[in-house]
C-alpha cells in the first residue's frame, strides 16, 4: 500500500476518523493502531505479518529477560541471542542470495563448480527497518537508558505504519511516552501536517518521477549511448531523485504521524547545503546517522583509541552502514566511499588548524562544492547495477565530450531548483508555515485542493515504489 495512491487515501481516512474516536480509551485506541498497522503492511504480502509478529514477540522477551536479570554475564549472553537473532533474520532474507552468488563466483574463477544456485529469496518490505529499530529498543534496555514497555505498546510501537516501511527510524523512547499520554485534537498542528504531505508528494509524485524518467534511467541504463554532460546531469538528477523520493517519504509519514497526534523525529535538514562530509550525514537520513553512531561506532571504539582507530571505526560504521542499504557489492563501495572521505575530511582539517590555516573567503564555497561532487560520486555506486555499470558511466563522463540531447532546459531548471529550495533560510520557511496556520480553515482547503490538482496534473500515470522500500 504506497503513500501516494487512493487505495492509501482512504485506508487513512479511516484510520484517521476511528482512531481519533478511540484516542480516549487508550487501550482500545493501542489495540486499534496495531491492528490498523498489520492491515498496512499485509497489504503488501501477508505472510510478511508473520515476520513482523516474530520480530515482536522475540524481541519484547528478550528485552523483559534483560531487564529481570541481575547477573552481568548473563545479560551480555542475553543482549548477545537478541542481536545474533535479529541479525540472522536479516541476513537470512537480505544476503544469503548474495553469499551463494559472491562465494560461487570466486570459486569458479578458480575452476571450482559448485552447482550453488540462488535461492531466490524475497526481501520483505521494511524488514532492514523494523529489525534496526528491534535492536535499537533490545539495546537501549540492557544499558539501562530504557525499561521494557508493555507488549501491546512494544507491538505499536515496532509495527507504526507510517514509519514501519522506510523510517524514519524512530527510538523506542521517543514514541511508547506518547502512546500512553492524552492528547487533544484541538492541539494538532494540522497545518504543518498537511504541508508536509504536501511537500512530500509533490516531492515524490513529481520531482522524483520527472527526473527519473527524463534521464536517470535510461543513462544508468545504457551509459555507452550518452555523452559526458548527460553523464553528469544523470548523476546530479539521481541525487535530486533519491532526495525527492526519500525525503518525500519520510515527510508524509511525519505528516501522517502527526494527524493522528503523534510526533516523529526529522530525519532530513537540506542535506546539500552540506560544506562538509560530516555535514551531510548530520542533515542526510538522520535517524540512520544517529542510529549507526549510537550502536556501531561508539561500541568499536568510537573516538577513543587514537586517530587510526578512530578513522578505522569510522570507515567500518560506514561500510557497514553501505552493506545495510543492500546485498551488493556497489553499496560496499558506496559506504567505503563515504568512510574514506569521512576520515580524510577529519585529517586535513586536523593538518590545516595544526598549521594554523585561516579559511579563505571562498572556502565554504570550495567546500561544498567538493562535498556535493563527493556524495554524487557515491550515488553513481548506489544507483548503479554493476561495478561494470558504474565505471562505464564514469569513463563517459571523462571520455565521451559534448552535451547530448538529454540535457533538456526543464531538467536543468528542475535540478537547478530543487539545490536552490535548500538553501532558503529557515527563518522564513517557519514565517510561511506560520501564516499558513494562522489563515482560515476555507483558505487552507482551497490551497490543498490546488496542490493536489497540481500533482495530479504534474505527475505521471502511476507512482512507482520509493526507493528505500528495497532496504
């Protein structure tokens, strides 16, 4: 069931009348968001309901059997069953196919057949999701930064719909408060609601629909047939795509949170605005930055440790952090990428205050530039199909001159544009949002109604998937 369809428009409609209904008998309101919740995700597959209730289940005794232990080795075994289990399930769907693949390929450079096959496996939808966020609640009880919560909310809270398929990944502690408090519709900014859904299909319907299909996936595709700046504007509209389509995502589902009275976490915050690698990450998918910080890099180590280990464990959060997104070998290459740039940014800027150097006038500009270029060279990976794929789109870039005609006004205004929108002052973002609460209830109807006519009338026949529905 995709954000963007009617089918969705009136499964929230629903949600939205009934839930509101119940909001005063917390118990029957919980165990209508569950339902609700299970309803969602079984829309797309329903055997996948049977995962999510594992997941649950395992996750909310293993949590219970933490707490309850006083002995420290034993709840280190414990914590260390919960991961391992949560862990294999992932594995098991994401990358055993991968495994067989990997491991058969090198074999048989070497004249060993093994007769291994793919097993086929289907990756369930939100399983990369709901398994981080298992963890994040199983580790948070054994550091005493959190106290098991009831199953029924636990359940809730894992299987939320709006941040269930693609985030953002919220903690445990952010959202089980809020789902044993009162709350008064009264009080909901629904304007704010509505222009994040706003935004967010817009961003997705349109933006990322049009430059998908009017260069990203016929250069990604067939990189031999383009010349160099369609090469470029490709990857520059790739990363407006997954901007568009993933930010899109996760503002309808705040928006969406939000209309039933609760509050998610901002996972973006103009991410290309970034003048640095750190930067991006602190703007891009925070909920995964902060996740990945919190419980991969500082359990390695984190900063301590001097500055080789320190680059060490930061080049394996981000390896780690490229393999998540995907079995393959190009999100490898795309989190080895970002390590590397990661821990190189940390030393020239270490050499440059050793040397006592004073940034120039032009030197947040340089940055950007080269932070932006950066990230984008890491999209190629992450877009790419092959190693194969992504070096010959490289060696055109370089190799093949001349415009083309895929580089069209529209696609250059759209990119353009859309870079632009992100470095408008917040200031005045927050002054229009104001003035577009303060305005009467007719006035906002209208304005919405205009929207949507637009993205109906901008948008194309069908809205494919999000992207992140694939992790």
């Amino acid at each position: 069931m995709l954000f963007p369809t009617f089918e969705y428009a009136v499964f929230f409609s629903g949600v939205f009348v009934l839930s509101w209904l119940l909001r005063p008998h917390l118990l029957a309101w919980r165990v209508f968001l569950l339902v609700a919740s299970f309803v969602f995700y079984g829309a797309f597959e329903p055997v996948y309901c049977l995962l999510l209730a594992a997941s649950i289940l395992v996750n909310q005794a293993m949590a219970v059997a933490i707490h309850r232990c006083r002995e420290e080795g034993q709840r280190r075994v414990l914590l260390g069953v919960a991961v391992v289990a949560n862990l294999a399930g992932l594995g098991y769907f994401k990358y055993t196919d991968f495994f067989i693949e990997s491991v058969s390929g090198v074999l048989e450079t070497v004249g060993i057949d093994t007769g291994w096959v793919p097993l086929q496996i289907i990756l369930p939808v939100a399983v990369s999701f709901f398994t981080f966020q298992a963890l994040s609640y199983v580790i948070d009880t054994y550091r005493g930064d959190a106290e098991p919560s009831s199953l029924l909310d636990f359940a809730v809270y894992l299987s939320f719909f709006p941040h269930l398929v693609a985030g953002p990944i919220v903690r445990a502690r952010e959202l089980l408060p809020q789902l044993t408090g009162r709350a008064d519709p009264r009080k909901v900014n629904s304007a704010l609601a509505f222009r994040l859904i706003m935004a967010g299909l817009f961003k997705k319907v349109v933006i990322s629909s049009f430059v998908s299909a009017a260069i990203v996936d016929d250069v990604f595709a067939v990189p031999e047939s383009y010349r160099s700046f369609e090469i470029l504007f490709a990857i520059y509209a790739y990363a407006i795509q997954i901007y568009a389509d993933f930010s899109g995502y996760t503002d309808i589902a705040i928006g969406c949170a939000l209309l039933l009275g609760l509050r998610f976490p901002q996972n973006f915050d103009a991410p290309y605005t970034a003048t640095s690698m750190q930067g991006f990450w602190r703007r891009w998918h925070m909920t995964l930055s902060f996740w990945l910080r919190d419980y991969l890099y500082i359990p390695l180590g984190g900063n301590t440790g001097g500055r080789n280990r320190r680059d060490l464990n930061l080049f394996l959060t981000m390896l780690i952090g490229g393999f998540w997104h995907g079995a393959a070998w190009t999100f490898l290459a795309w989190g080895g990428i970002h390590g590397v740039a990661l821990a190189g940014e940390r030393r020239v800027l270490a050499a440059r205050e050793a040397a006592g150097k004073v940034p120039g006038r032009w030197s947040p500009v340089i940055r950007w530039i080269v932070t932006f270029h950066i990230v984008c060279l890491g999209w190629v990976f992450f877009r790419a199909e092959s190693f194969g794929n992504a070096f010959s789109l490289l060696w055109r870039l370089v190799a093949a001159p001349g415009i083309g005609d895929a580089v069209t006004p529209m696609l250059v205004f759209v990119i353009a544009a859309m870079i632009a929108s992100q470095f408008v002052p917040i200031d005045v973002v927050k002054r229009a949002q104001a003035a577009f609460s303060r305005s009467v209830p007719a006035l906002q109807a209208v304005a919405l109604a205009v929207g949507l006519l637009l993205i109906d009338a901008l948008g194309p026949e069908g809205v494919p998937p999000f992207i992140y529905f694939q992790f």
